[in-house]
C-alpha cells in the first residue's frame, strides 16, 4: 500500500541493469514531494536509467525503492499509473496529428475532452497546427506535442530527460515557466539535463550521477 508520508522518491543501493552491464550501481536518493530536482552528470553517469527506473520502466535487481509510497519491486505498475516519463524520443505516434496523441493521454488519464487541446494550447499546438500530422512536424513541435502529452496526464511525479533538446528559446522559456507551475501545484519534477544553469535557475537542487551513483 501506498504510504501517503513518505518521499516521492526513495532510492537505497539500487542496483539497474542496461543490457546485461550495470547501469546504476549502487544509487542512493530522496527526493522530496513538491521539489524540482536538477539530475546532472557526463554521458553514461545513469541518469537516463534513473529516471526510467522511477518512472517503474526498470527494474531494480538489487537495492530497495520506492516512489509515492510504491515499491518499485513489486508495485511497478502503481508507479507507472502516477509517473509521466518524457525520454530523449518523445515517444509519438507519427500517423496521428499531435491532439489525436494527446487525446490518446488524455483518456487513459480520465482527464476531461477539453484538456487535451488545452495542454496543447499550453505548449503554444494549437489551431491548425493542432491537427497535423506528427510525422510532418518539425523536431520542436514534436517536443512541445510530447511535453502537452506529460501535462495531460496530470502526474504526481514528472521525470524529464533533456526536455529543452530541440525547442527554440521562447519553448524553453515556456517550459521552464510550466515546470515552476507544475511544482505550485504540488508535483514533483526531476530533469536531466546538461542545460544545468538553465535548469538549476529554477531547481530547488541538484543530484550529481557519476558511475551510476549519487556523487
């Protein structure tokens, strides 16, 4: 059961593996509810694997974890259900236009009709814009489609890795702006980013990763 108390997210010793090699090794973390938590490091430190083992993606082989109260042995698909994970490819169905993708959030959300346009609308996707193709799009209106995505399905905990990669300044400043509203409301959001002054402007910390574990 969940344990309304706890962490949003609560690593000890977690072990993951990328293929068969270690991809974090031995990581210890808490992140606390309502935190914007800057995750950085060099190319391979584990911070793509940390997230997507947060998000309930990876398992864990050795070690404990937990994200709102969930285990992330055995309750994985609890996580799942409550985490929105935006990765490096942003995960669209290229045959649909971008509010058919977000609507396809939307409901498996519960989230109203409306708010799948609104999201987009939020992520400056809106108008005809709105009902094109994502396959025609170019790569920053594929990002900002893929943020709307993590916006409508209204999460408690939002995992981003490089989410400011393709966008052009005024979606980056609009992300930033959507982050610091998401923490308002009370989710939790943990970037990876090598954009870290950006990000850390607005962060209230950092994680630094180095070998799979917390530096």
């Amino acid at each position: 059961m969940s344990d309304v108390r706890a962490e949003a997210i609560e690593l000890r010793d977690a072990v993951v593996l990328y293929g068969a090699h270690p991809a974090l090794t031995g990581a210890s973390v808490r992140i606390g509810r309502g935190e914007i938590v800057l995750v950085e490091g060099a190319n391979g430190s584990g911070k793509s694997t940390l997230l997507r083992a947060c998000a309930g993606l990876k398992p864990l082989v050795r070690g404990e974890g937990r994200v709102l109260g969930f285990d992330l042995r055995h309750e994985r698909a609890e996580v799942r259900r409550r985490t929105a994970l935006l990765a490096h490819r942003d995960g669209l169905w290229a045959d649909l236009t971008a509010l058919e993708n977000v609507q396809v959030w939307a409901r498996l959300a519960g989230a109203a009709p409306d708010e799948a346009a609104a999201a987009l609308g939020r992520m400056g996707i809106a108008g005809p814009l709105a009902s094109r193709r994502v396959g025609s799009m170019s790569a920053g209106q594929k990002r900002r489609c893929a943020l709307a995505c993590v916006v409508v399905r209204r999460a408690e905990v939002w995992l981003l890795d490089e989410p400011h990669s393709a966008l052009d300044a005024q979606g980056r400043d609009d992300l930033d702006a959507l982050l610091v509203a998401a923490r308002a409301a009370g989710a939790t959001v943990v970037v990876a980013s090598h954009d870290t002054e950006r990000v850390a402007a607005f962060a209230d910390r950092r994680i630094v990763l180095s070998g799979g574990r917390v530096a």
